[in-house]
C-alpha cells in the first residue's frame, strides 16, 4: 500500500490527463481541445541527461510569457508534438547493408524531426553506429518502421526533449514517461479491469511488471496511471483511439 501511495505521488507533478476524445484520429493532435498531452520537461537532448518524470502541460495553451523558463517549456512542448505526430504518419524505406548512423540520418531528412544516436548508451551495448541495417518497407507509421529497424539490435527510441534518441531499452526503461489517460466512455469502474488486461495483452505484452517488465498501470479516480516507455505509450494511446472509434 505504501508503494502504491508513493507511486501516485507521481500525480502531485503530472495531476492532468491526456484525454483521448472522440475526434482522436490523430491522438496527439488535440490542440483545440480541453485535453492536456503529456510532454518531457526537460532540455537535454542526451538520454542519460533526461529526467525520469514527465510534466503534464496543456497543450492547447499559448504563453505569452516573458519568463524565459515558460518559453523553454513552450518550445519543448511544440517540438515534442510535432515528433510524435510524426511517428503517426507513414513512411516508406529501403535498406541493404546500410550502417545505422546512415538510416538515421535518412529518417531525420524525411520526416524533418532531429533523430539522434545515444552514443554513450549504444557504445555500453556494444552496438557500433555502422552496423549494417537491411530493411524494406512500405506505407507502414515511422513508429512501426523504428520499431522494425532497431528490434533486431536490441534497442528502442524515446523521445526526449526535442529530440527523438534511439538508445537501448534499458536507458529507455531507465527513463519512462508517466501518464494519465482519461477513459470516460471506455471503461466503467466494472469494467476498467478488462480495459488494463486489454492494453497489457496488446501493448507489447512482455513489457509489464505483471510479465518480468517494468511497467505498471493502476486504476485511480476513474483514470488510468501508466508508467512505461515513451514507445508503450504510443502504442496505448494508438488502441485507445482505435477503441474510441
């Protein structure tokens, strides 16, 4: 229970909720709505520089501010959104024998969003930047492709400032995201269980603490809490759309 109590704790600093409305055809597109989207606070594009906890902001929300922390904090959330839109979209590549660094380079000129190599994280792994990527495909989101391309070599992407980084999964699990999704009309307090057993057998099952992972989802205040990769968190929010519709 103490566990438990410190881990909403988390809910003092990130207490609003992304809301996945009906219009969620685009998830992290809800900009003129009354929903908040969960963004990384902090400024360093390195992974290991990232801090653990994200901050809910309201995404809907301009600052005119002169406080050059809020501009900080609106240039972040700005640039945040606009990768996570990209990952949405789709994207079509072809590889033989092409060294990682080079199929990174290719996907941040494609899709006009800064991808970086954790360098730090990758050299610890033993995952060298030329290691020969071969990959073809087609029409599919930049988030399936990542996922297609880095699997094989053990490693993930989170996105960390304005930046995406394709670092390993333990730096990755190092650094989760927490965030609330608000499931009014989804699930009832009856049936709220279901909805987590859905998400946690969909959303790359071995991932969850429940399965050997690290991550976590508890029901609190009629919300879901989710504390789990920036990459899981893509996912859930992709089948909480689709479950809208």
């Amino acid at each position: 229970m103490l566990a438990r109590l410190r881990w909403f704790a988390l809910l003092a600093v990130a207490p609003v909720g992304m809301s996945l409305g009906a219009r969620a055809q685009d998830p992290f597109a809800e900009t003129e709505a009354a929903a908040a989207e969960a963004a990384r606070a902090e400024a360093s594009p390195s992974a290991a520089a990232t801090a653990a906890v994200t901050v809910t902001v309201d995404v809907g929300t301009q600052s005119t501010s002169d406080d050059p922390v809020a501009q900080l904090s609106a240039r972040l959330q700005e640039a945040e959104l606009k990768i996570r839109r990209e990952l949405v979209k789709s994207t079509t590549l072809d590889f033989v024998e092409t060294p990682l660094a080079e199929v990174v380079m290719f996907l941040q000129d494609l899709h006009q969003i800064p991808v970086k190599l954790d360098a730090t994280a990758l050299e610890n792994a033993g995952v060298a930047d030329d290691t020969p990527i071969t990959n073809t495909l087609r029409e599919v989101s930049l988030h399936t492709a990542l996922r297609q391309v880095l699997e094989p070599l053990d490693l993930t992407y989170l996105v960390a400032g304005e930046v995406l980084m394709i670092t390993t999964r333990d730096e990755a699990q190092a650094h989760p995201e927490v965030r609330v999704y608000n499931v009014d009309g989804l699930a009832s307090e009856k049936s709220i269980d279901d909805l987590i057993k859905v998400i946690t057998s969909t959303c790359t099952p071995e991932s969850w603490k429940t399965t050997g992972g690290f991550g976590q989802i508890e029901e609190f205040q009629g919300k879901l809490v989710v504390r789990q990769s920036g990459e899981v968190q893509w996912e859930i929010s992709q089948l909480l759309a689709d479950l809208r519709r």
